[in-house]
C-alpha cells in the first residue's frame, strides 16, 4: 500500500513539476549526489550497514528519475540498484530527508512462441521477438551442444520466457524457462531447473558448462547471507544484501574465486578498497572493504582461480573487518553461496532427475503443441499467449 501511495504521490507531482531522466555519472558516489544537492552526509552515516551497501550498489550509466522543487532542492529521486530495488530519497519535510529501499514496478510478459527458421536460430527470434537478450540468452544455453549449422530451411525454435517490460520498454534479463530448437527435423530440449538455474534437456541430462568459483578466504563466520528484497516485518521495510559477508581477521589473504580479467581496483563508495574481476559467461565478482590489494596487480591484469589479490579489511563502511563478495551475472547480483555450492553434476539422478522430469513435462508438452503439424500451417507467430503481471 505504502508504495502505491508513494507512485502516486510520485506520478501527480509530475503535473506540477518536472521530472528529469538523468544518467549516474561516472566516477559520482552517493556522497557527491548529495554534495550536489546540498543534502546533508547524515542521512547516509545513519544509515543501517546494509543499506549503506546497497548506497554502493549504484553503477556508472544508471538511468534515475529526479524531482526538484521549485527552487532547485531535490524533492525525491528513484535510483536503481538491482532489477528490482530502488533507493528512494525524499524531502519529508522541508529540507529533511528520508531514505527508503524499495521495490522496482514492473510489467512481465510470459509469452509461448514458436519461429519458423528462415536465416538462422538468432536471427529469426531476435526478428520476431525484437529481444536481443533474449536471441543472446537461447545461444548460450545450447552453446555448442548442438551444430546450427545443420538445422534445415523449415525446422522450427520453440521458446517459453518471461520478459520484465518497464516504462515501455525491456527491462532486465529476460528468463528462458524452455526452449526446443530443431535441426533437420530433431527436437532438442532445453529446461530451465530452478533449484540450480542450469539447464536439463527433457530426460534431466545437463548441458551446461560448469563454472567453478570457490570461496576466496579462510573465514571464520558468514556474517551476513545474500537476501533480496525481503520484506522485513519488525522494520517494516524491504531490506536486501546483494552479496555475502565472511568476517576475518584483518589482514587475512583475499584469493580470486575464478580465473579472470581485474577491471576495477580501487575505492568504491560505501565499499572501500575493492577489486573486481570479470570471469567467463558473464559473470562478476567483487570484493569489498579490502584493508589493502595484492601489489603487482592492476586493472586489465589476468588472475587464476587461487591468485592472491588482497587483504581483509574495514575499509568504506563496515562493521568489522569481513569481506563482502559480490557476484553478479549479466549485471545481476546473484547469490555466490549458491553457485559455490552447487556441484559438478553435470546429468540429474535419482529424484531430482524425477522431480525435474515432473515438473517440466507441462512444459515439454506445451512445446510439443505449438510446433505440432497442424499448427506449422499457420503463419508465422503460431502461438503468442502474453499473460500480463503488474509486480509491485
Ligand atoms: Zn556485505
């Protein structure tokens, strides 16, 4: 209710005053916004450390929507942070901040579709779709699990994903939840397993190419896990930690989690001290609050798995000395414990293979119908359901 009330406050203050679409710059933290705007550092240093965290989330080329008043002082801004977290930052009372996390509003499409192959796989669906994510998104799930170079003028993609569509436009990854491309006649399966975010063809055997980090310091406690836009009851606001922090001691060796490229090496924000590395398949990682780096290292040089990159610290806004790992995929933080601890095993058994099965049969068969023989005769977009979800 509360952030319906916000829109709207929001939305009816535009008549009056205009809002600007402005893009974060580069090099520009959440201190010098408020610098900018004449907002005093307080609201930040009485921050709790997980918003503080999030403060430090705000990437360089972010579109935000601000609003001033009459006189030129900020009446509230919405800067995203993730896919589907906001910092909201407005004037209470007169020249009086509040600062609140909340959630991103957005429309999702989930849409069937079936695409007959004229050019290729990539082309025809980002043609008939104009999602390029989405075309990027089907390559590599099947990476090179099959040759495209065999599919045949007539073989047929069937895809199911959901798409988040905000202010018109895509809006984030989209997910692909199966997928059948056919070559020369041959359906493979693709499904999306949710407990693993890997993808299983229709007898639960995986595809993926497996991607290894490991925890990158002896730790002595995980003080605070990954969470993402929970709804915090006692405090009555969302709160979310886009990573997760190990405490140590200071000093403690920090060791790259993944073979990589460093394309950051110095202060961020609220994050102090922190390298990150860019790894394969579109992921990152980072590490915060670092006390000092590795010398010899520098942005563009290469690190292996187990490379010594830094040292435990408190650098920025923490607590204590701990390291905050982030890890983002395509630009999406993600929880690193997860894809830690996820394992080798490349084809399911057992019942996880049954349950898997279970679950992705309504998608099997849904596939299986747009591409059947009667619906082929139809032209070109065969079956396009859009089920609209307004997600607050
Ligand atoms: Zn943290």
């Amino acid at each position: 209710m509360k952030i319906i009330l916000i829109l709207i406050i929001f939305i009816s203050s535009m008549f009056a005053l205009q809002v600007q679409e402005l893009t974060w710059p580069k090099g520009d933290s959440f201190l010098t916004f408020l610098d900018k705007y004449n907002i005093s550092q307080k609201l930040y240093f009485e921050l709790e450390k997980e918003d503080k965290e999030l403060c430090s989330e705000i990437v360089a080329g972010t579109e935000y929507n601000l609003l001033l008043n009459e006189d030129g002082t900020l009446k509230q801004v919405l800067i995203p942070v993730s896919e589907d977290m906001q910092l909201h930052i407005y004037e209470s009372n007169k020249g009086e901040y509040k600062f609140e996390a909340i959630p991103i509003s957005y429309q999702e499409i989930e849409e069937t579709i079936a695409i007959e192959i004229k050019k290729s796989p990539f082309q025809d669906i980002f043609e008939a779709t104009e999602n390029l994510a989405l075309a990027n998104e089907v390559m590599r799930v099947y990476g090179r699990s099959i040759n495209f170079r065999r599919i045949q003028k007539g073989d047929f993609v069937a895809l199911k994903y959901k798409q988040k569509i905000r202010m018109g436009k895509y809006f984030g990854s989209p997910e692909l939840t199966a997928a059948m491309v056919e070559v020369n006649g041959k359906k493979h399966y693709r499904f999306k397993n949710n407990k693993n975010d890997k993808y299983y063809d229709e007898k639960g055997r995986g595809f993926s190419k497996t991607y290894f980090f490991k925890i990158p310091l002896s730790y002595n406690r995980i003080s605070s896990q990954f969470t993402k836009r929970r709804w915090h009851p006692v405090l009555k606001k969302y709160r979310a930690h886009l990573g997760t922090d190990f405490a140590a001691p200071k000093g403690r060796p920090i060791y790259a989690a993944g073979d990589g490229k460093i394309i950051f090496r110095g202060v961020k924000g609220g994050y102090g001290n922190v390298i990150i590395i860019d790894h394969k398949n579109g992921y990152r990682t980072l590490y915060a609050h670092q006390s000092r780096f590795k010398s010899g290292l520098k942005v563009g040089s290469y690190v292996s798995k187990g490379t010594h990159i830094g040292y435990v610290g408190n650098t920025g806004l923490s607590s204590g000395p701990h390291l905050h790992l982030g890890l983002y995929k395509n630009g999406r933080a993600i929880d690193p414990l997860q894809v830690i601890k996820r394992g080798k095993e490349i084809k399911l058994s057992g019942k996880e293979q049954a349950t898997f099965i279970a679950n992705t049969k309504d998608y099997f068969n849904e596939l299986n119908l747009v591409v059947s023989d009667e619906n082929r005769k139809l032209p070109t977009r065969l079956a396009r359901k859009e089920s609209f979800t307004t997600i607050q």
